[in-house]
C-alpha cells in the first residue's frame, strides 16, 4: 500500500502533466496546417522522421527545452534571436508539438545551397575561354578602377562554405568559425571552393600581373562563417547560428555587411520563415545584408520562369541580388540578364525581388586549390600572369559577392550608412538594362537595374549627414555615370515593398533611411500622401500617379511582364503553370486547376487567376490585379480600378 507522502507525490506529477498536456495540446485543425510549412507538409509523408525548426511561441522556448527533454529528443541547435530549437522530429511528433500552444509553428530545417549555376545541362554557364578580357572588365562595367585601398575599415561576415588563406587575402581573415562541426574557432579554410571564389570578388587583393581578377574591395577584412560542407550543402539552422553570431559579435569583430551566397526554396511566407527572421534581426541590429536570388530563371528546356527567388533572397530588409551578364565588356550596352537569374516574385508575399542585379556570369576569382569545385572542374581552373590558380564560376552567388565589395565601398564613403539606405542608393543608382530588342527587363528580373558602384559612392560620399530637416535635400548631384565613355541615366527609382517610388526620395534625409523602418512598410515620402493604406504619389489624382490601398498603378503600362505567378509552383512562360496542377473540373465560363490554382474565365491571356484565394493574377497585359479579394490588391496598367472586395474594370 502506498503511503500518504507517496500519494501525494503522484497526484503533483498527474497534474503538472495534466497542466503540461493541456498547455501543448492541439490547435484547431484548420489552423493545424498554418503551423507546418509546406516542406514538411509534403515531406512527413516520404519519411520517418524530418529536421525540423520549431519556433516557440514569445517566453515558452525554455518550456519547450523541457518538454523536447522530457520525449527524449535531442536538440541539434538552439536559435534564440528567433526563440526556436532544431530537432529531429516524427510525423507524430512533428503534429503534436508543432500544433501545439506552445509552438509558434514549424519550418523544415531545410539543405541550403551555394548559387554558383550549375555546370553542364542547358543552362549556359562556361563560354569559350578565349573570351577572358585582359583587363579588369568587372570593375570597368562597375564604374571604378583597381584601388588597393578599396573597403579599408569595413568588415565583411561570409557565411559559406569557408575562405582559403590565399595571399589574395594577406592577413584580413579576422577570424573563422566552422558551424559544420559546431561553433569551432579553427584554421580558415574551404574544402568546397565556393566561398573562396565569392571572397576574391568581395575583395581579394591581387599582383600586377592578375589585375584583371582584382575584387571589388581588396581591403576589406573578412569573418569567415563556415556553415556549406565539401559538398556544398548545409542546414538552414546552422546558417541561422552564423547570423546570430554575426550579430552577437558585432562590436567584437566590427561587422558591417553579412554576404549569403546561398538559400533553401520558399516553402512559408516571409513573416514565418526562420531564416528570414534571422536576417530581419541582423538588419535591426545595423548590419547590412546581401543575398542572391537564387538560380531558377529557367527550367531545363529554357522556358523562362517567375517567382524563383530562394530564400532568404525574400527577406523584404536584405538586398537580393539577380545576375547579369556584362560580356566581359566595359560598356554596359552589352550587358544582358543571365538567363539562369531568378525572377520575382516571391513566393506567398509577392514582393518585387530581385532588388539589383550585378555581373554574375564567368567570373575568375581566387581558387581554393584542393577544393571540391577545382578538383571537380578543372577545365574551369586557369592561371593568372603570375602563376597564381583561378577559378571561373557563374551565378547570382557571384553577382552578390559584387555587391557586398560594392556596398563595402559605400560603407567607407559613408560610416554612418544603414541597410535601408544602402539599399536605397544602390536601386536609385542603378542602370536599367534592356534585352537584344531594345525592351526594358521587368522590375521582376532586374530590380531597378545593374548596380552602378561610381554613381553609388559619388552619391553616398556627398551626402550631408547634418542636414536633418526634411524640406532641404542633404545630396545634390546629376544622376547619371560615365562608363567606358558613355553616360549612362540612372534608374531615378527604389522598390519598396512592391511598390515603386520614383523622384528624389535619396536626396532628403528621411525617416526610412534610419534603422527602425522596415522595408516595404508605408511611410510618409517627402511631399507624398499616406492615407492609412492609401498612398497617393505625386502633386495630384492624375492617371499616371495613384495607388489605392495596396493597389498599384504606375506609369503608362505594366511593369510585370506576362500575367503569371503562384500557387506553389514556379511558373514558365507565358500563361502555363509547371507544376502538378491539372484540370479538376470546367464549366461553360470558368476552369479550375486543382485545389490550389484557379483560371477564373477561359484560358486566353485576357481572363487569367492563378493561385488560391491569396494570390491571384486578373485582368489582361495592361490592367492586372494581384492579391486576394479584399483590399490587398496589386493593379498595373492605366485603366484598372479596384472597386470594391472584387476586381472590376
């Protein structure tokens, strides 16, 4: 029998697992989905157990620490700027506490991937090699010569799959730390070769002899983050451990710029997806981030496609960055988009991305000799005037690590710059490119354009910082740059969310500028209107100037190319979704694809929704509407209104 003591002991345990039951136990079902990310929704059914970030509600991570002990689990990470665990997990497991009220929801600890394109295939990314220049064509194309001194006092963080010590980099490794193996403190090195090759475009300092592989800022010093592994692969948590000591370790290592070279699929929208909160935390913290967009501009019969922008390339703060190819030329009238580049949107958000794009197509940079890559593609390895190994790689990864020595020039022109403002000049700077008919590329393949680093620091290093009234502009200068002999316009625009903002915003110190805005909110710009969520550009209520709600119309056409986008797959071309959604039922006026994508009319390009009931494309080429039924809708063109929860012209 036992004892009173015993009893009592009993009943404590059955009512704190009681309690404990009660505080984890399920969601509704229809919320359960919610919680889980589409990765792990589709994955749960293909395998036993998953890796899986899951993301505490505010205050309970410690609550969910005890309760992944009391099952047993062990946890593989733990990610406190994002209050979330990595953990190994069943479906079962994977239901019960990532629908829980503990739980604030799960994403899969997704592979991520360096975007280097891929070699072979039908994506053209290695041309004849007598195409090398014999200048430096890159920092020609940019707007700057060769200049040792470039980036003096910024500090990059490269978290990719390690940097070697190569004399290219002297003694400006500040230090490395491998998140393959932990968070060790060891020896700089890169068993795979591609965070070598984008270190040498950041800034790696060359002879005379190999000046034509000069970086962009060759005296920038670097913290190398090692988190991709000799394969080139690695896990979404431990990208977001590198950011997290990225920001905790600031101030010791006096880092200005995090360079993300790599990404996972879109599987959540962005308000969800735990690296883009990792990266949103970096911004807030001051640091400015760049990432590629990712390399899914075509599928493998080369359809051109939208809405392949990887993770985090969608975090609305981060500067995602396409990739262009600037034909080894000085001018940029050559210059084309890389056919591989993502194109926006992003996935579930529908944000304007890429934000710029930068040459990114067969660049040689410093080689990591007995890397992966080198030992894998020799016939991409090549020597330089002094002996010295390069390797020639093709990619948005490239075209980011070109933008964070670019961004490092800015920071060295303007201490004081922050990531919003970085972004701001960079977009406002750019030059727009065109395709082989003389066309603009949409805002959704090229941002606002090809970076422009002597138009953006001219334009960063004359601002005054004193002037904080914002009547009176703090930069006056002539938006334009002479590149190769040609004077090039500047875009004269950002994208702000998914809006555009055109006139002089750069030019006056405004609050969106500071480090407590985020990207794409609304905001008040210099002389313009916000009226709650209407915003109203310009002097007057003419056509060519309104935005009702979240509803854009600008300018005298659309801007997004070919009435696509959505659902959960890219889509290619002009009107066909590439994906598994196939016809469910028709009826005389309406086609249904599916339960996740709709064709609202016939299948002519004049009558088209895709996506669910978030995400819809109406209209035809000059009035289309994207968003849901409500207020949250995207108009382009010069004649469509919304009137009402429905689209209507």
């Amino acid at each position: 029998m036992l004892s009173k003591f015993t009893m009592l002991q009993i009943s404590r345990r059955l009512v704190s697992l009681t309690a404990l039951l009660a505080l984890v136990g399920f969601v509704g079902s229809a919320s359960a989905q919610d919680k889980i990310d589409r990765a792990l929704r589709e994955g749960r059914y293909n395998s036993q157990t998953q890796h899986v970030i899951l993301k505490a509600k505010p205050g309970y991570a410690g609550w969910m620490r005890n309760l992944l002990a009391q099952r047993g689990k062990q946890i593989d990470a733990e990610l406190p700027s994002i209050e979330a665990l990595a953990v190994e997990l069943t479906s079962a497991e994977l239901d019960a506490l990532c629908n829980s009220s503990l739980s604030d929801g799960c994403s899969e600890d997704s592979r991520v991937s360096p975007h280097a394109a891929r070699v072979g295939g039908r994506v053209p990314v290695v041309k004849a090699l007598n195409r090398l220049p014999k200048v430096n064509t890159l920092l020609g194309t940019l707007g700057i010569t060769p200049y040792a001194g470039g980036g003096y006092g910024v500090t990059v963080a490269l978290i990719d799959s390690g940097i070697t010590p190569a004399a290219a980099f002297g003694n400006r490794i500040k230090a490395f730390y491998d998140f393959t193996q932990g968070t060790l403190r060891v020896t700089p090195y890169d068993d795979y070769g591609h965070g070598t090759h984008v270190a040498g475009l950041i800034g790696g300092l060359q002879f005379y002899e190999d000046l034509q592989y000069q970086g962009v800022a060759p005296s920038v010093q670097f913290v190398g983050l090692k988190v991709l592994d000799k394969t080139g692969g690695g896990k979404t948590s431990d990208v977001i451990r590198a950011i997290e000591f990225a920001i905790a370790n600031k101030a010791t290592f006096g880092i200005d710029i995090i360079n993300l070279s790599l990404g996972h699929p879109i599987f959540e929208p962005a308000a969800t997806d735990p690296l883009v909160l990792a990266v949103e935390k970096a911004t807030k913290a001051g640091i400015i981030v760049v990432a590629s967009a990712g390399n899914h501009g075509v599928d493998q019969n080369g359809e051109l496609g939208f809405a392949g922008v990887t993770s985090p390339g969608n975090a609305p703060s981060a500067i995602t960055v396409g990739a262009a190819d600037h034909n080894n030329s000085v001018t940029r009238d050559d210059d084309r988009m890389a056919v591989y580049s993502s194109s926006g949107p992003t996935w579930y958000d529908g944000l304007v991305k890429p934000d710029v794009v930068a040459p990114g197509h067969m660049l040689s940079s410093v080689a990591s000799p007995l890397s992966s890559l080198v030992k894998g593609y020799p016939k991409l390895v090549k020597r330089g005037g002094s002996g010295t190994k390069f390797l020639q790689l093709s990619g948005t990864s490239m075209a980011a690590g070109v933008t964070t020595g670019v961004v490092a020039l800015l920071k060295q022109a303007m201490p004081a710059l922050t990531p919003n403002l970085a972004k701001g000049v960079l977009q406002y700077t750019a030059i727009p490119m065109h395709d082989d008919a003389g066309d603009a590329y949409s805002a959704l393949r090229q941002g606002t354009g090809e970076i422009n680093a002597g138009g953006a620091v001219k334009l960063a290093s004359k601002i005054r910082l004193n002037v904080t009234d914002l009547e009176t502009k703090w930069v006056t200068i002539q938006p334009h740059t002479n590149i190769g002999g040609q004077t090039y316009a500047w875009a004269g625009n950002i994208v702000w969310g998914d809006n555009i903002v055109w006139g002089d915003s750069v030019y006056y110190n405004l609050p969106v500028w500071g480090l407590n805005i985020v990207w794409g909110n609304n905001i008040v710009w210099g002389d313009n209107i916000v009226w709650g969520d209407n915003i109203v550009w310009g002097d007057g209520l003419d056509d060519d100037n309104i935005v009702w709600g979240n509803n854009i119309v600008w300018g005298d056409n659309i801007v997004w190319g070919y009435n696509i986008v959505w659902g959960e797959n890219i889509v290619w071309g002009d009107n066909i979704v590439w994906g598994d959604n196939l016809v469910a039922k028709k009826d005389p006026t309406n086609v249904y694809f599916a339960n996740d994508n709709i064709v609202w009319g016939n299948l002519d390009d004049d009558n088209i929704v895709w996506g669910n009931d978030d995400n819809i494309i109406w209209g035809n080429d000059d009035n289309v509407v994207w968003g849901n039924s409500d207020d949250d809708n995207i108009v382009w063109g010069n004649a469509a209104v919304l009137t009402g929860g429905k689209g209507r012209r």
